[in-house]
C-alpha cells in the first residue's frame, strides 16, 4: 500500500511541474507580444501604437472630424500638446 501512494505523489508532481511550465511559457508569449507592440502595455494599446492619430477635442463638438477614410475610435487619448483628444483610425 505505501507503494500506490508514492506512485500518486509522483503523478502529481510530474503534473504540478507539467502546468508550471505551461504557464511560464504562456508567460514568456504575453512578455514577447507587449514587449513588440511598444514595450509596455499602455505603450503597445496607444493611439499611434495602432496607426492612428490622436485629434484634440474642441469644445462644444462631440468629436473632431477624422477626415476621409478614419473613423474615431471609442478610446481617448492625449495629443502631443498634452490635451484631450479623439484617437482616429483608418477604416
């Protein structure tokens, strides 16, 4: 009997290492995938990090008018000026 037991602990280990290293890997990915999208999350989810471009807001107009062929996004962002903006995308 003290045989199975020893058996069961080995079993668990193998699978207890087996889901370490699983997570670690998916660990690695995300680090890889943020660190090439603009080294850090907020960096990478940026407004320019996503090919578009961040227009001030004007006051009194819901939003700035993106041109032809862009669309404003729902996602604020702030200009180079440091103010409010409307980050817009091509379609």
């Amino acid at each position: 009997m003290p045989f199975h037991n020893h058996k069961r602990a080995v079993e668990m280990s193998v699978t207890l290492v087996a889901v370490v290293v699983i997570v670690l890997i998916v660990i690695v990915v995300l680090i890889f995938i943020i660190g090439k999208s603009g080294k850090t999350l907020a960096g990478g989810t940026s407004c320019e990090a996503q090919g578009g471009q961040c227009l001030a807001k004007q006051e009194g107009q819901p939003s700035p008018d993106c041109g032809f062929g862009k669309r404003p996004t729902l996602f604020s962002c702030k200009t180079q000026e440091n103010k409010e903006g409307v980050c817009c995308v091509s379609e």
